[in-house]
C-alpha cells in the first residue's frame, strides 16, 4: 500500500499494539502531526518533553508494556534526556522517536539540529537515525523487539525531517533478523542444580529480589519459591510489590534507608539469594563487608551485572522466566523439609527486625510523613498504585507503603530524577485506569514538572497528588543537618508559593492539611472523591528518614535513632 513516510510510521506503531502515544509536536514533524490528526491516533499533550517521556516511563512500568514518546527535533530531542536515563538504568522499555533535520541539513549546525544518536549512545539499549523511508519499518519493528526483548530499556529513533513526507510501498515485516541479538536469554540447568545443593546445605538462607522480577514477571515464581523455602526475604526498592508486605518473614527493603531487619539479615545469612538485581551501592554499603558470612547467588539475566559490583560465588545467567521455574521444580524434588529447617531463622530474623521497626515519634498535633503514609496505605487496597518522585518522601514511601503486588510502587530507583513523580503517575493512570493512582511528592520535586497538573485536568486523569511539604529539599537537608552541621545552604524553599493555589489555577482541586485530627477527618474523602487533586500536606521540617546507612559505611553501621 502506498503512503507517506508518517502514515507508514503510524502504521507500524499500529502493527506493535501502541495504544496511545505521547507527544510534543514541531517543525520538523508537523507532517507526523498531521498525520496523527488525520488518523485518530490517541496521544496526550503534556506540558514539557519531560513530562513526555516520564509519563511514557510510567506507562510502561504499571503495564509492563513499550511505552512511546514523540519528540520534535533539537531541544525537544534533548529534552528527553533525564527521562530516557531515567529509563535506562532501571530498564525500563520505551521506544522514543525524534523528528531531524532534512536530509541535507545533516551535519551542518542547521537550526534545532543535535546530533540524537551521539547523545543518547550512552543512555539507551540502541539507537537509530533514519535517513531512508524504506528503512522505516524494520527500524521500528527491531527498536520495539529490542525494548521489550532481554533486559528492557528505551531505544531511540531518530527521523529526518524528509522522510516523513516520502513515499513508501509500506509493508510491515513479519520477522525481524538481528546480528549477534535474538532475544533469547537460556539457562545452564546445572548451574541451577549447584545453587539447590546449596539451599541443601545452608542453614540461614535469605531471599533479595529486585526489579528484574517485576520485569520479567515472575513474582509468581518467586511468591512459590518462597513458600517452599519458607526462609526470611527482602528486596530493593525497584522489588518492591515482588513479595507481598504482609507475607511471613518479609524484612522490607533493604539498604541505606532500608529496614534494621532486612540489613541486618543481610549480614547474617549464610546464603543471599539474589534474584533480578544489580547490587547497587545504595543496597551494598560498603561492598567489602556486604553479606560477609554469606555464600552469595545471582540469578540474572544481564551478563553485564554479573560480578561487576560484588563478587558472587554461584550465578545462575539467564531469564528469569526460565531458571526460576526451574529451580522452584528442583527445589520440590528435594526431600529436605526446609520450612522447618529454616523455621527458627526465619523467626530470629523478623524479631531482629522489631527491635528497631520503622516508625515515628508523634508530636503535638503535627503531621508526621510516616502517620500520613501509612494511613494513606491503610486505606488503599490492591487496587492501588503509588508512585514517587525522588527525596524524603520516597524513601518514607517506601518505608510505610505496604506494595503487595509487582507494579504497585513505582519510582525512580537508579538514578533517583526529581520531577518524575507526576508525569509518571499521569501515565500509570491512562495504563490503568481501572486502578487508583496516588503520587508521593516533595515541594522540591513537584516544582520540576509542576505544568504537568494542567495536562492532568485538561486530560480528566484522576490521580491523587500528596504533597509531603516540609519547606526544604529534604533529603539534601538531612545531609546537612547530620554531616554539615546544619548549614542549609541552597535547600531551604521559604517561598511564598501556594500549592493549593497553583492546582486550582491549572484546573484541579487543591486542599492543606496542617494538623494530625485532619487525616481521619479529611484524607479518607479526598482520596476517595472523583478527579484529581493535590493535598499539600505539612510536615516537620527537621524531620529525618530513619535508619540510615551513612555513605561508605557497612550495612551493619546504622543511624537508628537521634544518635
């Protein structure tokens, strides 16, 4: 069938299941636009490019499916930079289109030109600049294989101007033949059948799951695995969701903000067995005495994180989907009763958890962030999704939100972008919108992408923005208050800025809560009405996220209290 370069474009987003695009228009694809138009395509308009690819991030990380951002040339290009980052290291899988300078502008400095593929080389799992409209199909037909296949992430896709308006003998490819790629992750199953001696023979085995269970959808697998074993589990931040928060022996996430329990099982076990992670520093401490009891295994996919921050001693390389199945079969052929076996450390271990759980000192009638999340998670069911932007408030989120499913906590873990939070909730919301979607954000961090709240009411996206409004950056204050003698240097936000105001300005309710009575008197409504809405809610200012694992200390080394 003939027909223009952008109608072959949309074509092929037809062909991979695209549901709804979202898009910042420009010069340079005017005639995608158009084409957009002419054909009905569902697309949001945000604010700000920013807001764009976030928003697409989100999308994908509540449906497991290829979110799809558009772009115009130059700045709107490299404004999708922090999102694709964003993206990239918690491998998350987006497919980002960019629109280019004609064919003969190419290189020559010409007006909004940047060079999209040099610029993104680093942060995506491939990129590509089409320059020939015949190239077009099997250029998106291998971008969304690639997003989606292996361990997920974005992948860029660069457009000259020109070809939008070429003409094409359009045919989208059934198969696709990628050099050295497939796709295919398989696992060795003795490497699998080494780690259940090892199960055999431990006696204090400890669970740690992280985002590559969410990925690649094995939170099932795993949930079994755990009931056979029936040994104490933790996870990352990105594994939040993987096991329920109410499951026996569940410690709560683990690492510099994570639980007493959690850590100090960590350092006790005599066997990690790390599922679908990539042992940030934020989650080792001080790598050299990082489980330093412990025979350590890494079930991954990525042959990239295999020793490259800790040193394991069994790896089981490959997809999830395929090894951990496996070993859940091995493990049920084994005639060891392991509940019992591992009833007693599992028991140590929650009770060592108890001797400093999360929590917080009431005071007056102020609103403490933990009194104000857990009462929001009290009250919200599986149903719900929580999304965060980046501070204080997510790592309290973390703390007092109990996720019971994959997909339930959504944040921005790797590289911890301030200004995700919004746009990022407004794309889990169109992902599911039979869900309820509430944002955990700062007063620092809802400024980044504030203009978000008008695309939110322009849109009718019911989401429920909680601002945690302590009148600092807050994570940059705690630092300061605890290693630079309170010298609040460039963190203080004494503005005379209204929330409350600005949403309503912008088309969505607003309300304040000052006071502690105001949660059971006015929080359960909110949340529970219909459409959006922003509730600023105040908190102490000098109030820090406990415990604590200061930088380049062990696991072991924790800040627990006012000490």
């Amino acid at each position: 069938m003939k027909m223009n370069g952008a109608r072959a474009l949309l074509e092929c987003l037809k062909n991979e299941g695209v549901e709804i695009l979202f898009l910042y228009p420009g010069g340079v694809i005017l005639k995608l636009a158009d084409e957009i138009f002419l054909e009905n395509f569902p697309y949001i308009l945000p604010g700000h490019e920013q807001g764009a690819v976030h928003a697409a991030d989100g999308y994908a990380r509540a449906s497991g499916k290829v979110g799809v951002v558009i772009a115009t040339s130059g700045p709107g290009a490299a404004n999708l930079v922090t999102g694709i980052a964003t993206a990239n290291i918690d491998s998350i899988p987006l497919v980002c289109i960019t629109g280019q300078v004609a064919n003969p502008a190419i290189g020559k400095d010409s007006f909004q030109e940047v060079d999209v593929c040099g610029i993104t080389a680093p942060i995506t799992k491939h990129n590509y600049l089409v320059k020939d409209v015949n190239e077009l199909p099997r250029v998106v037909k291998e971008a969304f294989f690639i997003a989606r296949t292996g361990r997920p992430g974005p992948v860029a896709i660069d457009i000259a101007a020109d070809v939008f308006n070429a003409e094409i003998d359009f045919e989208y490819p059934d198969e696709i033949n990628l050099r050295g790629y497939n796709g295919k992750n398989p696992v060795t199953e003795s490497d699998v059948d080494e780690v259940v001696k090892a199960v055999e023979a431990c006696e204090r085995p400890l669970i740690f799951c992280g985002g590559g269970v969410t990925s690649s959808d094995t939170s099932d697998d795993l949930r079994k695995i755990l009931a056979r074993l029936g040994c104490p589990s933790t996870s990352t931040l990105m594994g939040l969701g993987c096991i329920d928060a109410d499951t026996d022996g569940f410690l709560g996430f683990a690492g510099m903000h994570g639980s007493y329990g959690a850590n100090m099982a960590i350092q006790a076990c005599d066997l990690l067995l790390c599922i679908g992670m990539r042992f940030s520093d934020r989650v080792t401490g001080r790598v050299v005495d990082f489980a330093p009891n412990a025979k350590i295994v890494h079930f991954e996919l990525d042959p990239a994180e295999m020793n490259k921050n800790v040193q394991v001693d069994l790896k089981v390389l490959g997809d999830l989907r395929e090894s951990l199945p496996l070993f859940k079969n091995k493990l049920d052929e084994s005639l060891t009763n392991f509940a019992e076996k591992f009833s007693a450390w599992k028991n140590q271990a929650v009770a060592k958890g108890w001797e400093h759980p999360f929590s917080w000192q009431d005071e007056q009638d102020l609103i403490k962030p933990g009194a104000l999340i857990t009462k929001i998670s009290s009250i919200c069911d599986e149903n719900t999704i929580a999304v965060t932007d980046v501070g204080q408030h997510q790592m309290w989120a973390a703390q007092f939100f109990k996720a019971r499913k994959p997909r339930q906590f959504l944040t921005s873990g790797g590289l911890g972008t301030m200004g995700f939070g919004l746009p990022a909730a407004m794309g889990a919301k169109l992902a599911c919108p039979d869900k309820n979607v509430v944002l955990f954000t700062g007063d620092g961090s809802i400024m980044m992408n504030i203009q978000e709240l008008a695309t939110i009411a322009d849109n009718n996206i019911d989401i429920k923005i909680v601002i945690v409004h302590n009148f600092i950056l807050g994570m940059v204050g705690q630092w300061q208050r605890l290693f630079y003698n309170h010298h609040y240097s460039a963190s203080e936000l004494k503005y005379k800025r209204d929330f409350v105001k600005i949403a309503q300005a912008m088309g969505v309710r607003g309300y304040r809560l000052t006071k502690a009575e105001e949660l059971d008197d006015d929080l359960v409504e909110i949340l529970f009405s219909k459409g959006a809405a922003v509730i600023d809610v105040y908190v102490p200012e000098e109030e820090n996220v406990l415990p604590m694992v200061p930088g380049g200390r062990p696991l072991n080394q924790m800040v627990l209290g006012k000490e």
